[in-house]
C-alpha cells in the first residue's frame, strides 16, 4: 500500500469522523430548539446547543491536526495540502450544515406557533358557536334568558372576554390570545352554570 493511499485512508477517516460529529451536532440544534420552545423561549435565539457548538469545534481542530500530521509523516508537503483540502471542504460543509438546521428550527418553530394558532382560533370559535346558540334559538331563549342579557354580570363578562378575545385575535400576540380564549372559556362556562342552576 502506497504512501499516497495510506494518507487518502487517513484524510477519508478524518471526514468520517468529523461528520459523525457534524451530524450529533446538527440533532443537539434540534433538540436545542425544541427545548427552547417548550420552555416558551424563541427558538431562534437558543438554537445552538454550547455542547453541540464544542464538539463540533472539537472535531474539526483535532481532524485537521491528526490528518495533516499523519499526511506529513508520509508523504510531506502534498499530505499537508491534502489534509488542509479536506479540512477546508469539511468546513464549508458544515457551515452549511449548521446554516440549514437553522433554518429547520425556525421553520419548525413556525410550524408550531402557527398549530398552536390553530387550535386557539379553534377553541374561540368553538364558544362563539355555543353563544350564537343561545341568541338564535327561541328555545334556549326562553329557557336560558340571562345568557344573552348583558343585565346580568355573567352575561356582562362573557360578552367583555369575546371582545378582548377577538382584540387578541388580530394580533400576532399568542400569549395574549392564549390569556383571551382561556378567559373567555371561563366566563362562558360560569356564565352557563349560573343560567342553568337558576
């Protein structure tokens, strides 16, 4: 076996390692995210892990070194150029990795925030649909009359939380509008047992 593939086989298991690391690394920039969101912090702005960004750091340094060491020791100069080849294609790789698990998190954060939208505008409506009832149906208008008087304050409260409920909806503001359609359960729901229990 030449010198020359001896030091292919050096540069070829520097790559394989240095991707092995790459690749943990670009699924702790998953994982980083994800935590990050379900702790209710942005994704974007904790979207490096500081132990997948060492390992990654790590890998590379000792890579280049243990190559191009090895490459010099058999086949001198042109092992080292060979060496600082494959580090530089392996760098660039990676930049590209870590730019494109960016752009996965937040398009996954997207994804999220725009489910979680979703089913709140879901939920809204859902009570919208419950109160409609009240004020469409002749029966549950004679059977229910203080659900649809705003005389009463269960009634008063209801129409005071649809309101900041739909406020909320035209913002981009999903703490506020998770607050308003909860709020706005709450008072429906006291509002009905006090109708019912009467």
């Amino acid at each position: 076996m030449g010198p020359m593939v001896v030091t292919l086989l050096v540069v070829v298991v520097g790559v394989l390692l240095i991707a092995g690391i790459a690749t943990y690394s670009s699924a702790s920039l998953l994982k980083g995210g994800d935590r990050a969101r379900a702790d209710g912090r942005s994704a974007e702005l904790d979207v490096i892990e500081p132990d997948a960004a060492f390992w990654t750091g790590f890998a590379g340094i000792a890579g280049v070194i243990a190559v191009a060491a090895l490459g010099a020791a058999i086949v001198g100069r042109a092992g080292i150029l060979l060496a600082v080849a494959a580090f530089v294609a392996i760098l660039l790789a990676g930049v590209h990795l870590l730019r494109t698990t960016r752009q996965r998190v937040r398009q996954r954060a997207v994804e999220a925030a725009e489910t979680r939208m979703a089913v709140l505008r879901s939920r809204h409506d859902a009570v919208v649909e419950r109160w409609l009832a009240y004020e469409t149906d002749p029966a549950l208008q004679i059977d229910y009359p203080q659900m649809t008087d705003v005389r009463h304050p269960a009634a008063a409260a209801v129409v005071r939380a649809m309101r900041r409920a739909n406020d909320a909806r035209d913002t981009a503001d999903e703490s506020r509008y998770t607050d308003a359609v909860i709020r706005l359960e709450q008072a429906f729901a006291q509002a009905e047992r006090r109708a019912r229990g009467a």
